[in-house]
C-alpha cells in the first residue's frame, strides 16, 4: 500500500491511518508493506510504529516531483485516508499510470473513482473501491480482502517453475507408453 499526502494536517486521516492498521490481524499485518510519501509524517511514523509490527513501513519525506513516478512503480494500491479533502492529486497520478486506488468517499473520489454504465447508473473503476472517511473497521475490511487476494494470486503460482513443468510433461509423455 501507498499514501503520497503531506501528513500532520488536519483531515489528512494520519491518526486514523494507523489506528485502523494497527487493528488488522498480525496475520495480515505481515503481509502489508506501507509506503509513504510526503512530508509531515515522521511524528505519526514514530508513535505508532511498535503498534504496526509486523507490518512493514517505508518512509519517504522528498517531495520533488521527479520521484514520485518511482513510488508508484514500488506500491501495488494508492490509499487515501483522508477525512475530508477537495481532489486528492494523487487519485489522479495513480489511476494515470494504471494503478488501484483505494480512497475514504472524500472529495472528488466519488465523481474520479466511479464511472457511467450504459443503463445510466454509475459503477467503481475497476480496481478501485472507497470506504467511508474515518471509518477503521472499514478500512480494515478493505486492505484485508486486498491482502487475502494478492496472497491467494501468489500461492496460485507459488511453486510454478519451469523445472517442475518440463518435469510433469515428462511424466506425462513416459505414461503414454
């Protein structure tokens, strides 16, 4: 997961970011890297970070423009924690570059984040999904269901080699004689 905000604002979610983490299951919590990018966090960082363990943080405070097309290459989702916001940009750098994005109902998230169907009604990007502002338990149902997925999609292909097929088809070829 990634967040690309200034954090220490009012508003910009940094406290209920961490509380809803700490919430998640060790279990969970284990398999959750997040990445932050932006000023203002370090003190947030610091105070909640023995709650966070397992769970992996990565700090990035430089805010020039030019490193943020790598953060994005780093992260599997952009999450936006804000409480209340006007168009978080980072939406928009994410969806850009094709990356799910996963965003308290804030803001311009609604009008960015769903799209118009045929039958007229309005439906999420898919990828993408939207929780509540402030809601932790909320949040916490989100990223566990992202983290059983992409667990789910690894062991899938866990154990997946080219060796251990060359080594089936030959079992296979010798069966047929």
């Amino acid at each position: 997961l990634g967040v690309c905000q200034r954090g220490g604002f009012l508003g910009k979610g940094d406290p209920f970011l961490f509380e809803a983490l700490a919430g998640l299951p060790a279990g969970i919590r284990r398999h959750v890297d997040l990445r932050i990018k932006g000023s203002g966090w370090r003190p947030a960082v610091v105070e909640w970070l023995p709650a966070l363990s397992p769970l992996k943080v990565i700090l990035d405070e430089t805010e020039k423009h030019i490193d943020y097309s790598g953060f994005y290459r780093e992260i599997d989702y952009l999450l936006v924690p804000s409480l209340y916001e006007g168009g978080p940009m980072a939406i928009l750098e994410a969806l850009a570059v094709g990356l799910p994005v996963l965003a308290a109902d804030v803001g311009f998230v609604p009008d960015v984040l769903t799209r118009e169907l045929d039958c007229g009604s309005r439906a999420l990007v898919p990828g993408c999904d939207t929780f509540p502002p402030g809601n932790s338990e909320a949040l916490r149902a989100k990223v566990s269901e992202l983290v059983r997925e992409k667990t789910a999609r690894r062991e899938i292909v866990e154990g997946l080699t080219w060796s251990r097929y060359a080594d089936s088809l030959e079992k296979f070829v010798c069966s047929l004689r």
